[in-house]
C-alpha cells in the first residue's frame, strides 16, 4: 500500500507539473468570451502541482490496499506465491 502510494504520488507530481505548464501557457477564456484574470492561471497551475500528488497518492494507496486484500484471500484459498532460494 505505501509503495503503491509513493509511486501514484510521484506520478502525481509529475501530471501536476504538466497541468501547471498548460495552464501557464494556455488562456483559459470562461464560456462567456472574457478572459479570466492572470491570477486565476496561477492558482490553478500551483494548486495542481500541490493537489495531483495528494490526490494520486490516496488514489494509489486505497488501490494498493484493496488489491493486497483481494490477494490476500485469493491466496488463502487458492495458494500465494512459494519462492525457494538456495
């Protein structure tokens, strides 16, 4: 579940970085044709880059979790995975 996490949050900062980049350099214009103020373009690329890891890091740890316990019980009846080192 942690290292599920911590890889979902890295992809995270990498999608926020890519957001924060679009955001930067594409005017966002709101349905009615007027264009929104610049401070608008730097909050939303700042808060994706705090947001995306956040968000992907959850994401990835209820995945990582609920996929330990499918296996978990799978194995139980079925027989987990048997490593012979010599």
């Amino acid at each position: 579940m942690r290292i599920s996490a911590i890889c979902y949050g890295i992809m995270g900062i990498v999608e926020g970085a890519f957001f924060s980049l679009v955001f930067a350099v594409v005017p966002v214009t709101p349905p009615n044709g007027q264009p929104m103020p610049h401070f608008f373009r730097l909050l939303f690329g700042s808060f994706s880059i705090l947001i995306f890891p956040i968000f992907f890091a959850l994401i990835g740890a209820v995945t990582g979790a609920l996929g330990a316990v499918v296996y978990n019980v799978s194995a139980r009846y079925v027989g987990g995975i048997a490593v012979e080192v010599e």
